[in-house]
C-alpha cells in the first residue's frame, strides 16, 4: 500500500471554538496527538475566495482575523506558522497552469483556528489553496484530483468549512429538522462514498438551507475527492455549533 498522509475535513463553526472550551477543540487536539506529523499542510478553507485558483506562496503568512463583532481575546490570536513557497510552487506544477501564486493573503480563520489545535507549536509550514469562485462542484472535484499526490510527499490536506452553514438561520437550542436532514444525507454519502451525489448536494433534504452558499461545503470535496478507495474513513464532531452549524468532520487515511 502507498503510505499517503491523511487528509481532513473539519467543520470550523464560530470563531469563539478556537479560544473557548468546547468538545470540537478538544477533538482537534485529540486528532493532532494522533496524527503523523506532515512535511506541509495544505490548507482549502471556506474565508478565502477568488477570481481563478491560487495558493499562498508567502515565507510567513501573516494571521487574518477576518470578521468583526468579537472580543479583543480573539483579535490577539496569533498563529505564526511558516508558510511553504516550495508547497505552492507542487501545487502550480500538479495544477499544470491553473493555479496561480498569491503573495498577499495569509492564514484566514478558517486555517488558524483548527491548525492553532492540530498542531500548537506552528511548526508545521503551511499553504493556503483558495475557492475559485466561479469554480462549480465538478471543477472543483477535478482540481483536488490533480492535487492528490501531495498526499505521498508528505502533505497533510485540511478542508475548513462546515457542511450545514447558514448564519441567517442560526437557531441556538434545538437543531431544526432542515439542519439534521442535509447533514444526515451527506454523512450517508460520505459513507457510501458517491462523490458523484456530494457533488450533486442540491438533490439533498434541506440543501437550499444547509447551503444557501457554498463556499462552507466545497472542502468537503476536496478532501473526499482525494481518498482512494483503499483508504479509511472516520467521521468525528458529529454534532451541531450554535443550534444549526453541522460541526461534522472527517479523516481519510
């Protein structure tokens, strides 16, 4: 068997997990105790879209706190990984041309706040791989095909998001019945591995309100996308942040 490093899907939810006590940190911390540690990770989270594919080619990524409306505990964050222009330099050469190289953006939350519990000391170099946003699920799918051979050279894939996220529809309390019915139907899918249907998630129970956008969703296929079907999968987080935001995540490998 080829040894791949894993690749993951974590749902991210509020900001606040990352300086909270909350289970969903607690188990990211858990799974970096676990984990191999990587050469670089890969990063593809749902806070950085943009016209046509990038990665981050930057030697020292500076921390985003991109949202407003939190404690000044949060803003103070500060994760000071390495970034990897030699990762992104793999990624433009796999992605034949249809990635380009950023030099502006960073680590956004959507990075910061898992990795900071993956692995605290940020000594792991780190890229980030953006959401073109013209990009639908088959192109995405297509570009996380040509990138999966980072996983042989020592490179961890992480996907931030969330695959029920709306915060128009947050009902803190009860989870509604919209929220519990998408995220089911996605983890059955999951299970089955049909890509095919992940990518289809407009047919879902509950999509037009799990998904009202769908930037949270997409690195999901990102990561599914890259498992072989000799892989493991292991689903974890399998419970809901401020009522509606399915916290499930994933590990292939």
């Amino acid at each position: 068997m080829v040894e791949r490093t894993p690749a993951l899907f974590l749902g991210h939810g509020s900001p606040m997990n990352a300086i909270t006590g909350n289970p969903f940190r607690e188990a990211w911390r858990r799974l970096g105790r676990e984990l191999p540690k990587p050469r670089a990770v890969l990063c593809v989270s749902a806070h950085w879209e943009t016209d046509g594919a990038k990665v981050c080619a930057l030697a020292k990524p500076d921390t985003i706190h991109d949202f407003g409306g939190f404690p000044a505990e949060l803003f103070a964050v500060r994760y000071p990984a390495p970034g990897s222009p030699e990762l992104a330099q793999q990624v433009m050469a796999l992605a034949g041309g249809e990635v380009a190289a950023d030099t502006r953006w960073g680590l956004d939350h959507g990075a910061w706040q898992v990795l900071m519990h993956l692995f605290p000391e940020a000594d792991v170099p780190v890229a980030q791989l953006s959401l073109p946003r013209a990009y639908g699920a088959q192109q995405h799918v297509a570009l996380a095909r040509k990138l999966a051979p980072l996983r042989e050279a020592g490179v961890m894939v992480v996907g931030s998001g969330n695959i029920a996220h709306n915060l128009r529809m947050l009902s803190p309390g009860a989870t509604p019945a919209w929220a519990a019915a998408f995220d089911a139907a996605v983890a059955d899918a999951v299970t089955r591995r049909d890509l095919e249907a992940l990518a289809d998630y407009g047919r879902f129970p509950g999509a037009a309100q799990a998904v009202p956008t769908p930037e949270h969703y997409w690195p999901l296929l990102y990561v599914l996308a890259m498992a072989q079907a000799d892989e493991p999968l292991q689903m974890f987080n399998a419970a809901y942040d401020l009522g509606s935001i399915s916290m499930r995540s994933l590990r292939v490998g």
